[in-house]
C-alpha cells in the first residue's frame, strides 16, 4: 500500500501562535486515517493544510512539505484549484447550496467545464448512489436541498465532493451535527467509500474512530504525538499523553 | 476527570481481591479438613463457595455494566475483560475446595491424613492463588510470572502424592479406596494450580496486552 500524502517537518503559525509543529506523518492510500485530539490541538489546521484551504488565512505561515502522490502542495507549479478537485472536503456542518439536489451535485462539475445534459445526469445520479442518498432522493432531484434533513444534506454533501472525482476526502468532524441514525449512515458510507477513496477524517468521537478507522493519529498541542494503526493505538498507546486522552483521563 | 469510572474501577479492584480471599479461605479450609480429617471443619467450605459464586455473577454484571457504561479503551479495557475472565477461574477454584470439602467428610475417622507431602501441596495451590490475585491488584507482571512458573512445583507434588499412594495401595491393598480419594483431592489442588496459572495469564494481559495463547490477543 502507498503512501498518498506525505508532511515532512510541517510548521505552521497563525500570526506569533504555532498552530503546528514539526509534523510528519505519511498516509496510505485507500485508507481510513483519524485524526483525534482536544480543541485547539491543530488536527482540523491539520486538515486544512492538505488542500490549502489555509491560504485564505491572511496570516498564515507554513515551514516544512506536503506531498501528494510525490509533488510538493505548496510549490508555485501548483494549481489549487486541480489540488482541491483532487482533494476535497465535507464540513462539520452541512453546507448546501441553496439551490436543487441536482444542481448541487452538478455545480462542481459545471465549474471544470462539463456542460452536456446527459454527462451531468449521469455524474449526478453516480455521486448520489455513491454517497447512498439516490434512493431517498431520485424523485425530487429539483427540490430545494434545503428541504433535506440534516443526516440527508449531510450525505448530499458527500455526494457533491464526490462529483468532481476526487481522490481524497477530507471530513472535519462530518457527523458531530447529526443524530445516531444519520450518523451510522454516514459511517456506512464513509466505510464503503474507503474502497475508491482516501478518507482522512477528524472526529471528536473516540468510538467513531475506533469504528470507522484503519490508522489514528493523536494530536496535542500543535504536535503529532502518536500515529499508529487504530488498533494498536487504542489498546496499547505507546505514549502516556495519548492513553491519558483515549481513557478520558487528559490533564 | 473520569473519577466516577476511576471509583468504579477501584470497586472492581476490590470486589476481585475479596473473591480471591475467599478463595484462598475455601482452599486453606478444605485442607485443614483434610488433614485433620474433621468433616465438621469440612462443611464449613459450603457456605464459602457460595458467596463465590454470589460474588462472580455480582462482579460479572459490575463488568458488563461498565463495559456499556464507559466504552473502556487501552488498558481499562484490559482491565475490564482481564476480570471477567479471572472470576471464571476464581468460581471453579471454589467448586474445588469445595469438591476436596466433599470427599474430605466421606473418608473414614479412622484414617490419619496428615500427610506431609499433601499439606505442601495444598499449601503451595494457595499461594499460587493468592499471588496472581495480587499479581492483578499490584500490577506485577514479575509476580505473575512467578505463579505461571510455580505451577511446576505443584505439578511435581502431585506425581509425588500419586507415587506414594501406589506404595500404599501396594502394601495395604484394602486401602484402595482411600487411597482414591487422596489421589482425587491431590488431583483437585493441580487443577487449582492450573486455574491460578490462568488468572496469573490474564494478569499479564491486562499489564501487556499480550495474552500467551496468541500474539495477536490485543482488544
């Protein structure tokens, strides 16, 4: 199994604060990896770092390198725009557009230039299937997505990032606004995305990641502390910080 | 933080240190029975196997109440689970002295049962009991290890014990019997050793979540 991203001695500061600090961690391929930590332990910077939705931080500065399949994220050869329709996000809180299910789901694609009735048709009917809404939602396609239940936008959302083909996922706590049934549906999904797919999820839910992940990576204070497969981490940390958080025992 | 859980925990922690004292208690009884051959002291055995079994169903839902309750992770978990399996073992050392307690009140009055070489045994049965319960308590990996080890040295009283009763049955054919009965109590008191050898196991499990059965034993 390859590595997809590589961080080698990432640092970053938000103004004089290091909201990061000398992180390197490899994620594999078609793989599930967790991020987990306390508020403020830079897991979501983290996150954020990947598809270089930092840059829109004024003051924002980064020492180190991310790779993705080898080349180097910040490099000015980068296009961003490519970058992020390779690496996408699903949000914390569901974000539709306010518009219809399948101009949600068609405004990604529309975007890279792909206009013909029956390519978005079949995009948007793939996507839906693929975030397992199509069934819920196939007749009404031209309804407001607003109109959706929370566990249903959020999965419309899923279904939005998978429009433009990505190769990443990345979900900063995708089901915390959600209830347990909405949630399990999620975590259903994001299992069964992880055959085409790498997830990189974070989560403030230590039994989701238990659940859901095949690596976890523990975060505290800007620093990645312990990085192991999920297993290992949760029934034998090897560092004191991260057993004193997994068991609820922190501070 | 977590102190309620920490609480329970401690609850846990010396719920299994008392089923392991009355272990200890339903083993050194059946032997003073045994060699004092005082059915009288025998029957009292009863009572103690009893709360035993009280104690492994009690602690048995604590266990499964807090598996539900706190979602143990790491070494709780190992904790947690490392207990439930310990009071299996702890119940059948009860049965145990219990079975020995049985015995003890069928052998006739007449007979002198204070063998040496039985009162070591059963001396060295308890001790085995009482250190991996310790093991557990004091997490001592060492200490576990030491009962793991020990049960060789009950092992070998049990083919002593087994010896000298062929030399019995060989000089006083009409013992027979008797002789039975002290090879099934002996027989009892390596099983004990066993059972003490799989709670020192699951000790060492819960400090290295590693169980000896298979490497991958981790939860």
């Amino acid at each position: 199994m390859s590595d997809i991203i590589t961080a080698r001695d990432l640092s970053l500061w938000y103004g004089n604060s290091q909201a990061l600090k000398n992180v390197n961690i490899r994620i594999p391929e078609k793989n599930i990896t967790a991020l987990i930590g306390p508020s403020g332990c830079g897991k979501s910077t983290f996150l954020k770092t990947l598809n270089r939705m930092n840059d829109l931080v004024n003051s924002v500065k980064i020492t180190g390198t991310v790779q993705y399949r080898g080349e180097d994220i910040f490099s000015p050869s980068m296009d961003v725009n490519e970058l992020r329709k390779n690496i996408g996000m699903v949000f914390q809180k569901p974000n539709p557009f306010p518009m219809s299910i399948y101009d949600n789901i068609a405004y990604g694609p529309r975007t890279h230039g792909i206009t013909a009735k029956s390519d978005l048709d079949e995009i948007v009917e793939t996507s839906l299937r693929g975030a397992a809404i199509w069934e819920e939602v196939k007749d009404r396609l031209k309804k407001n997505a607003m109109g959706l239940s929370g566990g249903q936008q959020q999965r419309l959302c899923i279904a939005r990032a998978l429009a433009v083909k990505p190769d990443v996922l990345l979900m900063d706590e995708p089901t915390s606004a959600l209830d347990p049934i909405s949630t399990s549906k999620v975590e259903e999904l994001i299992l069964q995305l992880r055959e085409e797919y790498t997830i990189i999820i974070v989560t403030h839910n230590m039994q989701q990641a238990v659940r859901i992940s095949d690596r976890t990576a523990f975060f505290l204070l800007g620093e990645l502390i312990e990085y192991s497969s999920t297993n290992q981490l949760f029934s034998q940390p090897f560092d004191k910080r991260t057993e004193d958080y997994i068991t609820g025992r922190f501070g | 933080m977590r102190s309620r859980f920490d609480e329970q925990l401690d609850n846990l922690f010396k719920d299994l240190i008392m089923m392991g004292s009355l272990c200890e208690e339903a083993i050194a009884l059946a032997a003073k029975a045994l060699s004092k051959n005082d059915s009288k002291l025998a029957a009292k055995v009863h009572p103690i196997d009893e709360e035993i079994d009280r104690m492994e169903k009690e602690i048995e839902s604590n266990c499964l109440k807090l598996l539900l309750q706190q979602q143990p992770v790491a070494r709780d978990l190992r904790q947690i689970s490392a207990a439930l399996k310990m009071i299996t073992d702890m119940e059948r050392i009860g049965d145990q002295a219990e079975d020995i307690a049985e015995i003890v009140s069928f052998i006739p009055k007449d007979k002198k049962n204070d063998s040496l070489l039985i009162e070591q045994m059963a001396k060295a049965a308890i001790k085995m009991v009482t250190d991996s319960v310790d093991a557990y308590v004091r997490r001592d990996p060492m200490l576990a290890q030491s009962v793991i080890d020990s049960d060789d040295t009950v092992d070998h009283y049990f083919d002593q014990v087994k010896s000298s009763l062929i030399s019995l049955i060989t000089e006083n054919p009409d013992d027979g019997e008797y002789a039975l009965d002290i090879l099934m109590i002996a027989k009892y008191l390596e099983r004990i050793g066993d059972h003490a050898v799989n709670i020192a196991e699951w000790v060492l499990f819960s400090i290295t979540g590693i169980h000896k059965t298979t490497e991958e034993h981790s939860v």
